[in-house]
C-alpha cells in the first residue's frame, strides 16, 4: 500500500474513473476551501483542478459513461461578530461580512487591536484590524494556512499554527507583522495558550495513545511534556481546575 496523494492539508472522497486513468477527489494544495482535482494514474505530479470559485466542493460522483461529474457544493459563511457583555442585555454586532471566510478571532490584552485568520486573499492567513473591523491588514503571507492565533500576554508576539514549512507547526509573529519564525513542529489537537512570562507556548497533542499537554520556548527549542496540578476544591463546591506550573525566572514548564 502506498499513498496516491501526499498532503499536510485535505484530502478526501477519492474517486476512481471508470477508465481507470486515475481517481478525482476533494483537497486545498494552494487554497483554503475544497477544490475537485484530477490526478493521472502513473504521473503522480500531474494533478489538474476541475473546480474554481467560492464554497468547498466535495464528494464527486461520476456517472457510468464517464462523461457527468456530479458534487456537493458547501457555500460557507464564516464572519466575525461582537457581543456586548456590559450587563445590558446582549446584542449580536457583525464585525465582518460573511462572504471573506473569517475565522478564529482573538483581542490584543490592550483591546486595542483584533487578530483572525481569514482566507479573503486566496489561502488562510493572520489578519489584524481594530476591534470594529476597520483598518484590516495581513500579518502573514504565502500559500499556507494559518490557523488559531494567541496574543502573548505582553501583546507583542502572536503564536499560531501553521503548514507553512511542509508540515503542521507552531509559529510566532510580531504583532506588527514580519517575518514568522517556527517554534517546534506539532500535531496540535486544539488551540495555543502562552505563560504569563511571555517565554513558554503551550498546547494539547496526543501523547501514548492518548491527549497530553505540552510547552515549547517561544524563541524555539524542543517541546516538553507537561504535567498539570490540580487545585483545591472551590467554595463553590464546583469541581477543581488544573493549572500549569512554571518557572518564575525562567518560564520552563515544571513537573
């Protein structure tokens, strides 16, 4: 067994030609959403995209003679929206509309500027605006996905995941822009949190079978297992939290 299509991204509901000259399916190689390709049996590097537009297009059927494609359309909408939380009772705003495929937003602790991705130029990148939406401009470039940006708690840096180096990976970016630079490669199974000393990034991934928690430096460096402490019970009598131990000084997540 060996694999017909090599991807760090999508790839799904394969497909064979009756002919037998190679299967159709679903992936985004260089875009956000689905697009349908066409790959030639035996030219492994030949693959030619059928579908272009806006939406994800999946689950390609062909018909007996070779000659209908048919496929799911998913027209998304995805936009960003605020909600009042001052005690008044709550209001849905839209920040975006729901045609630029904006997701994962997330506050600078000054509250002064809005982080998410987006896929409005092509792939998905890091994008920043003031909190109102105004003022929109990309933090990252290239072909790749960007994916769950964190604000550092000093507000300078913005860790996130990313493909952008072959394979799923956390990186870090000023929250100005500039050039990324990669933490650690990781196969994240949710979003990134930092240390309150700014020096640490950490994240959930499969461990022995099994979710873990791990840390890496933001500067870079080998990822660490983390072992979380659990806290007394609240007065509340709600049940307990755990919490991350690390070094005052240092930042290194402790055992």
């Amino acid at each position: 067994m060996k694999p017909v299509v090599e991807t760090p991204r999508r790839a799904l509901f394969p497909m064979p030609t009756p002919d037998g000259r190679g299967p159709i399916y679903a992936a985004n190689p260089n875009t956000a959403e689905l697009r349908l390709w066409w790959r030639l049996t035996g030219a492994p590097q030949s693959a030619h995209q059928l579908t272009t537009g806006v939406g994800e297009y999946a689950e390609p059927h062909l018909s007996a003679d070779g000659k209908t494609l048919v496929c799911t359309l998913y027209d998304l909408r995805q936009s960003l929206a605020r909600i009042n939380v001052d005690g008044r009772p709550a209001v849905q705003s839209p920040i975006t509309d729901a045609f630029q495929g904006d997701l994962d937003p997330t506050m600078s602790p000054g509250g002064d500027r809005l982080v998410f991705t987006s896929s409005r130029s092509g792939g998905r990148l890091i994008w920043s605006a003031r909190p109102d939406g105004s003022d929109a401009r990309p933090l990252t470039s290239g072909v790749v996905s960007d994916e769950r940006p964190a604000f550092s708690p000093d507000g300078r840096q913005i860790a996130f995941i990313s493909d952008r180096s072959g394979r799923r990976a956390i990186w870090v970016v000023g929250a100005e822009g500039g050039p990324p630079r990669k933490a650690a490669n990781a196969d994240t199974t949710g979003g990134l949190t930092w240390s309150r000393d700014n020096a640490r990034i950490v994240y959930a991934a499969g461990v022995g079978g099994g979710p873990g928690l791990w840390s890496v430096p933001a500067i870079g460096g080998a990822p660490e297992r983390t072992q979380p402490r659990r806290l007394p019970p609240s007065r509340s009598g709600r049940p307990p939290l755990t919490s991350l131990r690390t070094c005052r000084s240092c930042g290194k997540a402790l055992r």
